[in-house]
C-alpha cells in the first residue's frame, strides 16, 4: 500500500511537471510544445503498478489538463493549424497511450467542427482504441472516448444529426465502446495469480460503473424508440452479458438493464430479456435481478392504473412465472431462501399489478407448493422469513381476510412450517383480520380459517406447551378468544354450524388451552340462543336444527369437556351463565338441570374455602334472579343453595352466605309468591347467631373481642327487607341490634363508650336511619320508633 502511495505521488508529480510546460506552452500558443509536452504528462497513465482506485486519481489530474488542451485546440486562430492537419498531427506521438488520448481530445473538436460526418469520427476513435489492450488503461481510455464524444452523438435534435449521420450511428458507436469495455473488464480477472482472486474481484467492482454508463448514455440517447431498443440494443447487449460467461458482468449488467431503461420498454420485451436469464452462469443472483425487474413493472403499473391492460396484453404474469421456474430449474443448486425470494416477489408483482386476480395468487403459492413437497421441514426452516413474508402479502393486500381464505394452497405452504413459525403466521392472520375487523360468516370458510391457525390450537408435531413461555401462550390464547367473536351469520342454522365447526377445532386443544377457547365459545352461543328466542322461541319445532334446546345440548357438551379439567371454578360460571340464559327462554328442565350440574361440580370438585365462598355466592346471586322455576324447583334448590352457606369452614363466611340466602326468599319486582318474609327473617337470625357463635369463638381462643363487622352487615340487610315491606321485619328487632352493637363496641376493652369515631360503617348505618326518621312522611313515621 505504501508503495502504491509511493508511485501515486511520483505519476501526479509527473503530470504537474509537465503540466507547467503545457500551460506555457499554450500560453505561448506554441502547438508543437503544447503536443510535446501533453504526450509526455499523458505517459503517466501508462503505468500497470496503480490500483484502479489510485489510476483513477492519476487519470483525473490528466483530465483536467486534456480539457484546458481541447479548449486550446478549438482556437485555430492560435495555433494556426486546420483540425483535419491537427487530426493527422497528433498521430504521430510516440506512446500509443498518449496518442489516443490525443485524438480522442482532437477528435472531439474535428466532430464539432462539422468538417467530417459524426459517424466516420467516431467509428475511427473507437476502432483505434483497440490499441490499447491492458484492462485498466483501456477501459479508462474508453472511458475518456466515451465522454468527450457523448455531447456530440448525432442523435435526434442534436447538431450533429442528418447528413449522413443518425441516431442508428450513434447507438452503434455506443454499442461497439461498450462491447469493448466489457471484455477489457471480463479481462481483468485473468491478470493475477489465483490467490490474489479476491483482490481482483474488488478492483473489478471499482471499474464496473465505467462499464455501465456506456448503458446509461445509450438510454439518454432521445431517438432510441422502443423498436430500435428491442431490434438493436436489447439483443446486441444480451448477446454481450451472455457470451462473456462472466458471473460479476452477467449479474452488474443485467441489473444496469433493468435500471436505465424505460420499464414501457421491459414491459414490451419481457420475453426477449426473460429469455436470456437461464442462459446465465448458475451462480449469477438471478434472484435479485428478477425481483428488482418485478418491483420496477409494479411501480410502473401503480403508478397509471390505465396501464393494466397493457400488461394483460403481453401476458406479464405467465412469462414472469414461466421465467422463474426455468431460472430454478437451471439453478438447481439454488437455495431455498433464494427461490422464495423470486416467489415473493412474483407474488408481490401479482397483487399490485393483478390484485383481482385470485387465481394468479393461488398459482404462485402452488408453485411454492411444489418446491416444498418433499423437502424436510429442517430445510424448509432456512427460509421461514420468506415463507412467512409470502403468507403474509395476501392478508396485507385485502383488507379482507375472507378472499385470503379461498386460495385452496394457502393452507398447503403452511402445512410446511415448523411449529414456531406456523404459530407466527396463525397469529398474523387473526391480528389481521382483528384489524381490519373482518367478519367470517360461513362454516366453511370457519374450517379453513381454523384449519390454518391449528398451530394455536393444538400442539403441532409433538411440540409441547409446557415449553412455552407463559406470557406468549397467553397472548396467543387470548388472541384465539378474540377471533371468536369475529364469527357471526344472521341465519341461526348457519351459526350453529359455525359454533360446531368451531368446536371441533376447540376440543383437541389439551387443558391448557380450553379454559381460554370455552368461554368464548360458550357466550357466541348464548348470544344465538337469545337471539333464536327473540325471533320465534322454540316454535321452529324438533324439526330446526337450530332451536335453545339444541344449542344448550351443545352447550353442556361443551362446558362438560372442561369440567373434566382442573378448571372447576370456570365450568361452574358458565353453568350459571347458561342456567340464566335458558331462564330467559323459559326454559325451566333446561335451567334446572344446569343448576344442578353447577351444584355437581360444587360438591364434588370445589375444595378449596376460598373457591367455594366465591362459587356459592355466584350461585345465590344466579338463583335470585331466577324466575322459570315452579315452586317445587325453587324450594329445591334454595334449600341446597341455603345448606351448603351454613356449610362453609370459616363462620364470618356462613354468616355472609346465609345472609345473602335471605334474598332467595325475597325477589322484587314479582308476584307475592316469592315473598316470604318469614323464611328471610329466619336466615337473618340464623346468620345473627351464626355471627355470635364467631364471636363467642374469637373471645374464647384469643380473650378479646372481635370486630362487629358482621353484625352490622346483618342490621344493614335488616334495614333493607324493613324499607321494603317484609312484615317479619319490626322495628324493634332493629332497635334491639343496634343496642347489642352498642355494648359489643363497649365491651371491646378499647373504648369505654361507643363513639361515631370508633366504627365508621356502624355509624354510616346510624346516619342512613336518622335521615329516613327527619325524611318526614310514610318512611319517616315508619323508622319514628327506633331511638337512637
């Protein structure tokens, strides 16, 4: 490296040396000195030793001196000298390096001078060039001849154009420069030893934009039409890429092919450019070429949806498709990554140019299909990203997930991802249809929805949940709830169907997951009972297959598979939301029999005291609202409710259970047959003594007293049965337990009398009484006895 600085600084002084000289010998208008002096500054660029990216700094300080001398040379009023003698002048310089640079300079001004045609200038220039065989020097040469001459290409408009000379001339002389140049650089790789490849490589990719702008200028030129492009150009420069049998120019001049041009021009000749793909060497990364060629004709097309019919028209998608299968089949060594690249691409390309063809979806994805089948799944992971970024471009494109659902191969690619990325995908697909708040009507549709995200729903080739972390599993569970709510059909029958469907997907899902997909399931189908009954109650007859009592049998089925579970709690709730639900439609067999499976699961699976206060309160408050049942029902099931209150391990729990049964007794807004004042006034003694017995317990095994929460809660349920009305209810029985939590509060050791401060919720429910004795009126005279 040191050395290469080294001859670096030595060319540049070489140049700048000679550059005085050349400036005062133009100065001087002294043209014998002014060639003398030029040819030995451009003996500089002779050197083999540079890198072409230190050449390349040598050759520009040899630029700007060739500039100052075409300016000098353009003036012949100063050296006295014809451009045609100058032309024949330059000739004779020794070096053939500095000599055509010299005329490339000189050849310049003999083109503007209009004294030859265009054509015959440039033929001569490029033909001579061939001189000059070493790759670095020649390709900078031809560089050189390529920009000096570009402004003077004799193309449409131009003032070089007619006479002779025409556009088809100027894209010959680019065509030819650029045959050259490409062979130069495909050259450049025989010039080291083998261990220095690597080095080469590099040097070669710091040249290959010389090599392109040939491309460039030739796509600039205004008279290249679209049928000079594709009976001149396009062949002659396939013809190039392909011959050279070069992977580094295949792929760089394939790729400036697809950049420089028109896309209305690779639209016109996809077949001819296409064609040429497989004649490449195999390591040439056709995939990126393909897919930028694909995402340019999309853009393209998005750009002017009046443009569709044209790409109908030449038949886009076949060739494209076409082209791409025989791409991976010459490249068999592909990799799999590298072939669902294209196939995301061409799929990509098919939803914006052709979003309304499914059938050209569904026609890559069974392609996809088919490269998969028979791979192992190990393989197959290589490429999860872009198997999951092929899935995902049809959900992302319809808004809707219902189109999405009848690509008959979608299911089939996802039937060839591992567990991981299968669950990825599932959870893709229901956060897109939760987006875009798609709903799902039809059973069928339902069973390909399910089908696809069954790595949520069950454990895929023996992978376990336990290896889940919690925290994910949640999510994905939970996104399962949400999409069943998606799932809705106006017609009963149809949504039963969907609730079936659904269920059969459900079940094998293992006890981790039931107790997240039932309860959603379980309240799509309440929602149908209610609605079956709103529009004509069970009058459809035995005949519909959508009626309550059906819809229940399924229900119990449903919530049977997950008391089964260690989910007991869960299966008693959903019992209670069903027994209320069949309440509703009047279905008294049904309730009954639902209230006796919760009180099934209670007795025989509930064993934890927390978990049964918990449960026997949903079920006094369930059965409180209850109004289906007969007299024989209700008393039967009060009596359970009320026994297994006073059954409870904890007293202060019997005590609020039992109390809480005295609403059994005592149902507003009904007939007076559910009014039984007598039995509330039972359950609120039997819970005062209940609340005594704790006391009596507290004092015995701890010598103090203990809180007298309970007893004012059962003088606040008290209150509440005397303001509506129960007859059993006396003032006086409120007037003695206030006085008996006025001497429990006194006899607490803490306080020696009862204060407001002592008990705030005692003295709450003193506030409430007062106000209703100041009320005035009937309420006022009925609270008049009590004494504070």
């Amino acid at each position: 490296m040191e050395d290469e600085d080294k001859w670096l600084a030595e060319g540049i002084a070489g140049i700048q040396h000679n550059a005085v000289y050349l400036h005062r010998a133009l100065d001087s208008d002294n043209l014998r000195d002014a060639l003398k002096y030029a040819a030995q500054l451009l003996s500089e660029l002779r050197t083999s030793r540079l890198s072409p990216h230190k050449y390349y700094e040598l050759y520009m300080r040899a630029f700007d001196e060739l500039r100052r001398l075409e300016m000098f040379f353009k003036e012949e009023d100063r050296h006295g000298c014809s451009v045609v003698d100058l032309y024949e002048l330059v000739q004779h310089a020794g070096n053939v390096l500095p000599r055509l640079y010299l005329l490339c300079t000189v050849g310049s001004v003999y083109i503007k001078s209009k004294e030859a045609l265009a054509k015959d200038v440039l033929k001569d220039l490029v033909e001579m060039c061939r001189a000059v065989q070493h790759p670095v020097r020649g390709l900078f040469l031809r560089s050189y001849l390529a920009q000096v001459s570009r402004d003077k290409l004799p193309d449409i408009g131009s003032e070089y154009e007619g006479e002779g000379d025409t556009v088809m001339d100027a894209v010959e002389f680019v065509l030819q420069n650029f045959t050259e140049m490409n062979k130069l650089w495909v050259r450049m790789q025989h010039q080291g030893p083998f261990i220095e490849k690597q080095k080469l490589e590099k040097e070669r990719n710091e040249l290959r934009d010389l090599v392109g702008k040939n491309l460039h200028v030739i796509s600039q030129i205004e008279g290249v039409d679209l049928d000079i492009y594709r009976d001149t150009v396009l062949p002659k420069v396939l013809e190039q890429i392909v011959n050279c049998k070069d992977e580094l120019a295949q792929y760089y001049l394939m790729d400036c092919m697809i950049q420089v041009f028109p896309d209305e021009y690779h639209l016109q000749t996809l077949e001819t450019l296409l064609g040429a793909c497989p004649q490449l060497l195999p390591t040439v990364d056709l995939k990126t070429v393909l897919s930028q060629l694909m995402e340019r004709l999309s853009n393209y097309a998005s750009s002017n949806p009046e443009l569709l019919p044209e790409f109908l028209q030449v038949e886009a998608f076949s060739k494209l498709s076409n082209a791409i299968g025989k791409v991976i089949e010459a490249q068999f060594d592909m990799p799999i990554v590298g072939t669902f690249t294209l196939y995301v691409s061409l799929l990509t390309f098919t939803l914006r140019v052709h979003p309304d063809r499914l059938d050209y979806v569904d026609q890559v994805l069974g392609s996809c299909v088919k490269k998969l089948s028979g791979k192992p799944k190990a393989e197959v992971s290589k490429a999860t990203k872009q198997v999951v970024a092929l899935l995902s471009a049809p959900l992302d494109k319809y808004d809707d997930i219902v189109r999405a659902l009848t690509l008959s191969n979608y299911p089939r690619v996802m039937d060839h991802l591992d567990s991981g990325p299968n669950k990825v995908m599932a959870m893709v697909i229901i956060k897109s249809i939760m987006k875009n708040k798609t709903c799902v009507s039809t059973s069928d549709k339902v069973e390909v929805l399910f089908e696809l995200i069954k790595g949520l729903l069950k454990d895929l080739d023996g992978a376990s949940t336990e290896e889940l972390d919690d925290e994910d599993f949640n999510e994905e569970q939970n996104s399962v709830a949400c999409l069943m709510h998606m799932l809705y059909n106006d017609d009963p029958e149809e949504m039963l169907k969907i609730i079936c469907t659904v269920w059969k997907h459900v079940v094998v899902g293992g006890p981790r997951r039931l107790p997240f997909t039932v309860p959603p399931l379980v309240f799509s189908a309440l929602k149908l009972v209610r609605r079956v009954h709103r529009q004509d109650g069970d009058v459809a007859g035995e005949e519909s297959p959508a009626t309550p009592r059906k819809i229940f049998q399924l229900l119990s089925q449903i919530i049977d598979a997950l008391s089964a579970l260690p989910a007991p709690e869960l299966a008693l709730r959903l019992y209670l939301q069903c027994a209320e639900a069949a309440n509703d439609c009047e279905l008294e067999p049904v309730a009954y029999d639902l209230f006796t499976q919760a009180f099934v699961l209670y007795e025989e699976e509930i064993a934890d005291s927390k978990a049964q206060v918990v449960a026997i309160h949903l079920i006094i408050g369930t059965l409180q609202r209850m109004h289906a049942f007969g007299v024989e029902n209700r008393d039967t099931l009060t009596h359970k409710a009320t026994g297994y209150s006073a059954k409870l391990l904890k007293k202060p729990d019997q005590c609020r259970a039992v109390y809480a049964c005295s609403h059994l007794f005592w149902v507003d807004d009904q007939d007076s047959s559910n009014k039984d004042g007598e039995r509330v006034l039972l359950c609120l003694k039997r819970s005062l003594r209940i609340a005594n017995a704790a006391q009596q317990m507290l004092n015995d095994t701890r010598g103090v007293s203990g809180p007298v929460t309970l007893f004012i809660e059962i003088l606040n349920k008290y209150i509440y049965f005397f303001e509506k009305g129960n007859p059993q209810i006396s003032p006086s029985a409120i007037q003695d337990l206030i006085e008996l939590i006025k001497t429990e509060l006194q006899s607490d050791g803490i306080t020696p009398s009862w204060s407001p401060a002592s008990d705030p919720f005692f003295a709450s429910t003193l506030r409430y009484v007062q106000f209703q004795k100041q009320k005035g009126g009937a309420m006022g005279e009925k609270y008049s006895p009590i004494k504070l």
